[in-house]
C-alpha cells in the first residue's frame, strides 16, 4: 500500500440528482436508490483493510451515503472537511425549484465565467471555493499512513481532479479547465477519485471515476 491512500466517492443519488425539487443545497437528502447505493457502496470495502478515516462534509448528502460504511467501521476517525458542494446561486432564490428550473441561471453564471462573481445570499466565488479545495486537498496529504475514505460531491471532485493534473492553471483560466470537465467527464453516484502520497505533503492520482466500476473500487488486501 502507499503511504497514504484516500479513496473519495461522490455521494449516493440525492434528490436534485433525480431531478426533485429541492429547498437550501446544504439539507438535500438522498433517494431511496441512493440509500441503497450507500447501502452497497459499505458492503464493498475489503475487511481486512478498513478505512483507518471517514470524511464527509458538512452537506446532508455526504454524511448519508457515508453512514452506511461508519456503521460497518465504527473503529474509523469522523471528519468533516471543508470541501462542500459550490453554491453559486443566491440561495433565497431558488428554493423549492428543481435543477431545470435553475439551469438558465447556471447557463448565465458560467457565461459569465468570472472567478470573483458572488451572485448573493450563500453564494461564494469561484475562487473562495477553490481556496477551500486546496485546504482539504493539504488536509488529505497530512492524512496518518494507510487508508482512508472520503464521502464528496461531483463539482467538488473535478475541481480536485484539475487542481491536481494542472498545478499551473489560476484564475479565469483554472474555471474554464474546470467547467470543461464539469462538461466533458461528469462523476456518476459513488463514482471514485482515488488518491495517493508517496511522500510527506504530496498527492497525485492514481485513478479515477472514468476508468472503473464503483462495485469493483474496494481496496485489495
């Protein structure tokens, strides 16, 4: 094994997933699939090596999918990271709708495409967010030897997955990378980000949600 190794999943079908009307991004719950999607996503791991760490963030969704796995591991840490979904939108505005309903102001938002835009109550920039990621991705790096699971949102996980393969890009230049992965390679439910460090302070990817089957991601003995 490496010395670390963070396994991190996007959270089980929510209800804005499955196209339900919802009211502030933080309280959104899960399905019934998605209970039963974190249901098998704990009945996956490998035994012989638990999660030594579980990490969620503070946003209903991720705590959910994860307590499945913290039942089954009671022995793990309980994090809560700072990593959370990326509320763009004046959340006052759009309670009760659905994600059609606000795609026209999503479409305009990322139109925009200015890292600094704040677009009212709740909302943050895209630069506040990423300085967000970047803490959580340090956090993982000081993570003790061995493995550990993550519980995240798809948004969430591209940003790192950019972050991660283009250290060099800032700015606009960073949220145009990242709206183009938002477009071009979209996290499925408890699709798997996995990271490690071979050395103190330093990550990279070792895989990602495009190369396997969620049910066959458990780590190996």
């Amino acid at each position: 094994m490496s010395l670390i190794t963070i396994d991190i999943f996007r959270h089980a079908q929510s209800e804005s997933n499955a196209g339900l009307p919802t009211a502030h991004p933080v309280t959104v719950c899960l399905t019934p699939l998605g209970e039963q999607q974190a249901r098998e996503l704990a009945a996956s791991f490998n035994a012989n090596t638990p999660p030594q760490s579980i990490t969620v963030t503070a946003y209903h969704r991720t705590g959910a999918t994860a307590a499945p796995t913290l039942e089954r591991f009671p022995a793990a840490e309980y994090r809560v990271c700072g990593a959370h979904e990326f509320t763009y939108l004046d959340v006052t505005k759009y309670d009760g709708l659905t994600r059609a309903d606000r795609r026209p102001a999503v479409k305009a938002y990322w139109e925009q495409m200015d890292p600094d835009a704040v677009h009212g109550t709740g909302a943050e920039s895209f630069n506040q967010m990423v300085q967000r990621i970047r803490t959580t991705l340090a956090a993982f790096a000081d993570l003790p030897s061995g493995y550990h699971v993550a519980v995240n949102h798809g948004f969430t996980m591209q940003v790192m997955w950019v972050l991660l393969t283009r250290p060099d890009l800032k700015g606009r230049a960073l949220m145009q990378a990242v709206r183009a992965c938002q477009d071009q390679q979209p996290v499925p439910n408890v699709g798997r980000l996995r990271l490690v460090s071979e050395r103190l302070g330093e990550l990279r990817i070792a895989s990602d949600w495009k190369q396997a089957s969620w049910k066959a991601r458990a780590m190996c003995a």
